[in-house]
C-alpha cells in the first residue's frame, strides 16, 4: 500500500463524518435544486441527468454506481420514469442508502385505463411522470426529500423543517406571481413535441392539443407529421413547443408549413442558461411563453 493511502483513507473518513455532510444523488436536476433547498450546507448534491438531456434514458456507467455507493440518500422521480436507475442502486451495493420516491402522494395524471403494451410507445403504466412540472407538486417533492433526511440525519431535523418551511413560503409566494404572469396565457392551445407538459397545462390553464411524436418516444412519421400540419391549421395554434434535447427537424416542418413559432422550453433546471433552479425553471418557462 502507497504511504499516501492511509492519510487520504482517514481523509475521506474526516470529511465524510466530521464535517458532516450528508451527501444525496439525485435522477434529475429538479430533485436536485430542491434536495439543496431542504439540505442547505449540511449537503452535497450530484443528479445523474442533466437538465438538457432526456431524463428518460440515462446510461448506467460504472462512475454513477460509486457517486451513490458513496452516498446516504437517493432520490428518484419514479413512475417508471427512472427506471434506468435501478441497476445504478443495484450495482452500488451501497446496503445503507436510502431511496426516496418523490412521487409519493403527488396527485398523478394520465393514469391508463386499460393495459399498457409496446404498441402504445413510451407509456408509463402508473401515469405522467412529468409532476415537478406542476410547482405545487414542488411542496410535496420537498416533503419527501425532508423525511428522507431526517432518517439518515435525525440529530438534524430541525433544521431541515425550517429550510422547508422556507422553501414552502417562497413557493407559494412565487405560485401566485406566476399566475399573474400566466393570466394572458388562460386558453391558449398549443402542440408539444413529447407528453411533457400536462402538469404544467393544468397548473396555469394551458390547453396542449397535440404531439409532434406519433406516440410517446416514437420518432414523426411524415403522415403524423401532416395530421399535426392540418390541425395547427384548423385551431390556428401559435406555437410548436418542444423539449432541447429532441431533433428540431419536425417541429420546423410545421412551423414551415403552419407559420407557428417554434419554441423551445427548458423541461428541467438546467434546461436553459437561465433556469438554474426551481424557482428560476417556471420564471424562465412562463417568460418564453408570454414572449410568443
């Protein structure tokens, strides 16, 4: 053994104890700007997804099994949205995490009614996994991610409730500024490139008639693509929405033949420069869309 192992060993011990940082891996960038919200400086946070990438799909690499065999709490977006994170955790062999689902008690959508089967493309069989999308489910996210806390880190809790009572003031007060901006958007119809945006419809009175994909995650098809040409037309739809990590090649076909605007909206923190986090994701959602 190298003479410099055991001091970088005892190291490693000393931050990870007596500095005592609980550190939390996240699936996307969203759970992650809250789990920092609810930890403040007792934590360190890393998300597995980048807010520009599709959160579903994300490889399993042997880096992301030792970032959460390294950690005390792992917080999922679940629905099946994050299934790719299940051999991660597995291969952590990390007997003493701690997974959160934060999707626990959020009151979900699209809930399918009859039995889902590959036909249907990229259904979730337990509903819409896009829930953080709705900022009141924002408070529920950060309940979740407060219990599982105050498991791993109970000499803490106090602190976390205050850091969530906090993030509940600001939330509510942010809640109500958004829908100020969001009243000239009541009604307004418009395509989505994926099945992103339910929650985000139903928080401020958005009416999405349809998607650029044929089915969830099923590449447009040429006579799709025409059905969407035809009914932009006829409902006079402004704007072609879409996520920054799908192929534009569609959405501007429309565009082209429609005369709609193509915008893209960040789905995650992260998703554009200007959503760094939670609260600056639906500043930055609502100020594209009141600017179209």
């Amino acid at each position: 053994m190298s003479k410099y192992a055991i001091p970088f060993i005892l190291f490693l011990a000393f931050t990870s104890t007596v500095l005592g940082k609980v550190a939390i891996v996240t699936s996307t960038s969203d759970l992650k700007s809250i789990a920092e919200m609810i930890g403040g400086d007792l934590v360190t946070v890393e998300s597995l997804n980048k807010g520009a990438s599709n959160p579903h799909s994300v490889e399993t690499l042997p880096s992301y099994m030792l970032k959460v065999g390294k950690a005390n709490l792992y917080c999922k977006i679940g629905l099946d949205l994050d299934s790719w994170a299940a051999p991660i955790i597995d291969g952590s062999r990390n007997g003493k995490l701690v997974v959160v689902d934060c999707s626990r008690n959020v009151p979900v959508l699209e809930k399918p009614t009859q039995k889902v089967d590959a036909s249907m493309g990229d259904v979730h069989p337990l509903g819409n996994p896009h829930y953080w999308l709705d900022p009141n489910n924002g408070l529920v996210i950060a309940d979740n991610i407060l219990e599982g806390l105050i498991s791993v880190d109970p000499a803490n809790a106090e602190t976390y409730r205050k850091n969530r009572d906090a993030f509940a003031a600001k939330l509510n007060q942010k809640i109500a500024e958004w829908k100020s901006v969001a009243a000239k958007l009541q009604g307004t119809e418009i395509v989505t490139y994926h099945d992103s945006w339910p929650y985000f419809a139903n928080a401020f009175g958005i009416k999405v008639d349809g998607f650029v994909e044929p089915r969830p995650g099923i590449e447009p098809t040429p006579s799709h693509t025409a059905e969407i040409i035809e009914l932009v037309k006829k409902r006079q739809i402004k704007m072609i929405c879409m996520e920054p990590y799908f192929s534009d090649r569609a959405p501007k076909t429309i565009a082209r033949e429609t005369g709609a605007k193509v915008v893209v909206l960040p789905p995650s923190v992260g998703g554009a420069l200007e959503a760094s986090d939670y609260f600056s994701l639906f500043d930055t959602i609502l100020k594209i869309l009141a600017g179209n």
